[in-house]
C-alpha cells in the first residue's frame, strides 16, 4: 500500500525523505525507559498495514543498533532493499501482518513509512507574450557573467537530487572562442532507486531543475543565442536519480543519494545541494529524519537550498522546508520584466512560522512560467504538459517553488565561485543581508543579489548562531552522554565513521513525533 506524494513545482520532485544525523544531547536528563511497540510505529503506517492485509509495506527499520537487524527483519519475512550508513536504518519490504510483532522486538526503536513521492504543477495564466526568461536579471546574476573577471560558477559542483540529469548540449562547457561541444559540465550521473538499470533522467524534471541552475542555452534550435540560461552557466553538474520515470521514489532513495553527496562532496567539489521537495506530515525539525538528513550535509560544509512548497501562508510546517539550518525558497511573480519593482509573492508559495518559531522562506526567487531545457519533446514530463513547451520541443515553460530553489542554488554557485572560503553558514547570513525586498513577501523575504555578495566589502557574519541541531544529530554526535554540548567542527565526520550503534536511541524522546513520511502536492501551474 503506497501512498501517493506530491512534487512541489510543476512536476516538481516532491521527494520522499528522511535523513541522517550526528550532533549532541541537549537535556543534562537521565535517559527515558525505552519506548513500547505503540511508540515504535508511526500511526500512519499501522493504518496502512491494516488496510494492506497480506500485502507487504515499504518500510524504514531504526534497530537500536546494527548487530543482528537484518537476520530480524528476516525472520519476519522481509526482503531487504538496502542497508543505510547513518544510524544503522534499513529500507525493506514487510509483510503488513508482521508490523506489529517486529515492533515488539527488544532490538527495534522505530519503524516508519519508507513513503513514495508523484509529480504534480501548479497551474497559472499562460502567455506567449514572454519566453525569454528575465530571472537571471532578477537576481543580478547576469552581470557577473561578462564582467572582466566573469563569475559563472565555473568549478563549482552543484549536486541536483531528481529525477537525474540527462546530457544536453546545454550542459556543454567553453573553450577559449566560445561553446565547446565536446566538454560535458555534468560531471557525474549516480542513481539511488532500485530497480533503475540508469541513472539517466527519464522523466524531464532533474534536466529541467538542472538547467535553471547552469543552462547555456545552447539547444541546437538556438545555437549560439543563448535565450534560456541558467544562473551559474559554467557550474559542474552532478545529477542524483532519486525518483523513476513518473517521479517516484521512495524516502530512502532519496536519502542513500545524499549520503552519496556528503561522501563524495571532496571529489567533485560539491558545495550546493538542490532539493525541490517537501513532506505531508507537519513535524518539528528536532525530531524530522529529513531534517536530520538536510543537517548532516549542512553542518559538513555543504549548502542546501530547498523549496519552500506550493500550500500557501501558515504552512511552513513540513521537512525540509522548516529546518532552521537551510536556505529555504519562496516563489514570487516576475510579470515578465526586468523591472523587479512589480514583482510580488505568488500565491501559491508556502510562507510562515515554523511549529519552533523560525520565519520562512529566507529567501524569494522568480518561480512563474520560468523556461529551461527538456532533454527530449516527448519526455513524460513534455508529455504532461505539453502547451508549455516552446523552441520545438526544446525547452518547457513551468512554475513553483522548485523552480525558485534552482534560481537561489546557481546564485549559490556563483557567489562560492567568487568566495569560496564561505561556510555555508555566512552564504546563508550573506545573501540574507544582501537581498532586495519583495512587495507581500511574507515574511520579509526578498530576492538574493548575486552582483551585491560578490561585491559585499563589509564584515560577514554567521547564521544559525545558537540554532540546537535536530535530535537524532545531537544524539549520534555525543552519544547522548549527559551534559554534552554539540560540537562546531563538523568537516572530519564521515558518514561512515559515525558511531550509531552507540546512540542510546532510548533517550531521545519520541513520544510527541509524528513519524508520517509521506508528502504534499504543491499547486500548480
């Protein structure tokens, strides 16, 4: 029994997730009495193992520690998917009827919905009027482009979680004239979905997110013109397939390819991460996996820009989205123009305070009938929508807040490429102190400006100052040892030399955690 989700633009990968952690115990408290079976389950998932009856159920298994949990799962007649680095999670499938008695296994903490993820859009007056994209304008990007020494994000790697993406011409890189056909940007294409024999985008959606970010606008219908170009037009791609052909995933598809990202962060450079997904189940950011999983990347030097979803005001309540670490993005109207001073918060984009009092979106960004490139005129994602496609079939017109994160995440690129000594905690506080207001904002958020960071001469501060990690981080990083205080040196840590097993998962107190981990369909356009 799978419960459908929702991608959070026009198609847009709403992913599955939950994540990884590391971190310290925050309560000086002695450890809690291990939780029951009843607390061990979320309820969401007993509902769907009544419903399912001798079907088997996609599941996350938390076993307290590594030894003996896949022999457990098996004498339950799982079959096992994978088996997780970070704090011994396995993703299987479970006969519906064995739920209850895995639960009251002594060796189990928890057991979650290993949740699937569709596509959806968001629907939104079509013109014909404008199909040159004014957003790398609205967000000064563009001039960086020709400036004496150009800032395009060159040698900087901006990991896309997706549908994956495929190799265009757009994704090209330069020689000392101009295009150079025979380079490729996109550096690296790995895939986290089982069953998937490539790790190619056969939906159209991770190609699309892709060029936003660093498109050249070099579809053989426009050769050299350039009239869709991505933020940061020379940044490395690394393409992460964490959804199928009809944008479905699972949560640890999702999270096996961040895993890959932390791993293999050094050797591609990966300083951006692009995450345009969002869950269905309100859950503080303490005890959300995805947003101990967003934090694990975060606090290991690399930058994560997420959507802040399609639902409207009061509704920034949902992982990642509500992570006070990472730079969440809001949606706003461009009205076709350079003119930014007629440009206001779309109605569809998610903003608000989050159930532990932080103000989302950070940051806002052009996300209505935003173009870029479609690898191919007959892609499920073409196929979808197909009276937005222009430029023969080339490129395709769509919105949402997952087209504004690609937009933050190349200025992102651009701004390490000029700075790259920034943390990603004074990327954060400089693009916030750089921005330029956008009328109805919400909650005063306004449009990063790229030309503005590059240039900022003043002394850069810090974000996150005194932020408490998620639960599950502070728990692996002290093992929950009594009066531990979270360290701040997070560059070492591994994901595979993270001590999980001696995490007293007992201490963490679940007792008010929603464990749901489906997710939400954004509106559309």
């Amino acid at each position: 029994m799978k419960r459908p989700t929702r991608w959070i633009g026009p198609a847009l990968a709403s992913a599955a997730t939950t994540l990884f952690m590391l971190g310290c115990s925050t309560s000086p408290s002695p450890p809690s009495a291990a939780p029951g079976p009843p607390a061990s389950v979320d309820q969401e998932l007993r509902s769907l193992a009544a419903a399912a009856g001798a079907s088997t159920i996609p599941v996350l298994v938390q076993p307290a520690t590594s030894t003996g949990a896949l022999d457990l799962l098996s004498r339950h007649g799982a079959t096992i998917r994978q088996q997780l680095d970070f704090h011994n999670l396995v993703a299987a499938d479970l006969p519906a009827d064995q739920l209850d008695a895995l639960a009251a296994e002594p060796g189990i903490v928890r057991i979650s919905y290993d949740a699937p993820m569709t596509s959806t859009t968001t629907t939104y007056p079509l013109s014909s009027a404008n199909l040159q994209t004014v957003y790398p304008q609205a967000v000064r990007a563009a001039e960086l482009w020709s400036a004496p020494a150009p800032i395009q994000g060159t040698g900087i790697g901006v990991a896309v979680l997706d549908s994956g993406v495929k190799g265009d011409n757009d994704f090209s890189g330069v020689n000392g004239t101009g295009k150079d056909p025979g380079s490729n940007r996109l550096l690296a294409k790995i895939i986290s979905i089982a069953g998937q024999a490539s790790p190619d985008d056969d939906n159209g959606h991770g190609t699309w997110v892709a060029g936003i970010i660093g498109g050249r606008g070099w579809g053989a219908n426009h050769g050299d013109r350039g009239y869709y170009v991505g933020i940061a037009p020379d940044v490395n791609l690394i393409g992460v397939k964490v959804s199928d052909s009809h944008g479905q995933s699972l949560t640890s598809n999702v999270i096996a390819g961040l895993q890959w990202v932390v791993n293999n962060k050094a050797a591609y450079n990966i300083r951006v991460v692009n995450l345009s997904l969002v869950s269905s189940s309100p859950e503080s950011y303490k005890t959300s996996q995805l947003d101990a999983a967003v934090e694990m990347a975060w606090l290991n030097g690399v930058v994560v820009v997420v959507a802040a979803g399609n639902s409207g005001p009061n509704t920034e309540l949902y992982a990642p989205a509500n992570d006070p670490y990472v730079i969440t993005v809001g949606a706003a109207d461009d009205q076709g123009t350079v003119n930014v001073a007629d440009d206001t918060l779309l109605p569809f984009s998610s903003y608000g305070t989050t159930q532990d009092g932080f103000a989302k979106p950070e940051l806002v960004a052009p996300g209505r009938r935003i173009v870029s490139t479609l690898y191919e005129h007959d892609a499920p994602l073409a196929a979808a929508f197909p009276d937005r496609l222009t430029s023969n079939g080339l490129y395709i017109r769509l919105s949402g807040t997952s087209a504004s994160a690609p937009i933050v995440t190349g200025v992102v690129a651009d701004l390490l490429q000029a700075r790259p000594s920034l943390t990603p905690d004074q990327v954060k506080w400089l693009l916030k102190t750089t921005a330029r207001a956008i009328p109805g904002a919400g909650t005063g958020a306004g449009y990063p400006q790229a030309a503005t960071a590059v240039g900022f001469t003043g002394a850069i501060g810090s974000a996150n100052q005194g932020v408490v990690p998620n639960n599950l981080i502070a728990a692996a990083g002290c093992a929950n040892l009594p009066g531990c205080t979270v360290t701040t040196n997070w560059d070492s840590v591994k994901w595979n030399t993270v001590a999980w097993d001696s995490v007293k998962w007992n201490s963490v107190a679940w007792d008010s955690v929603k464990w749901n981990a489906t997710w939400e369909v954004a509106p559309a356009d």
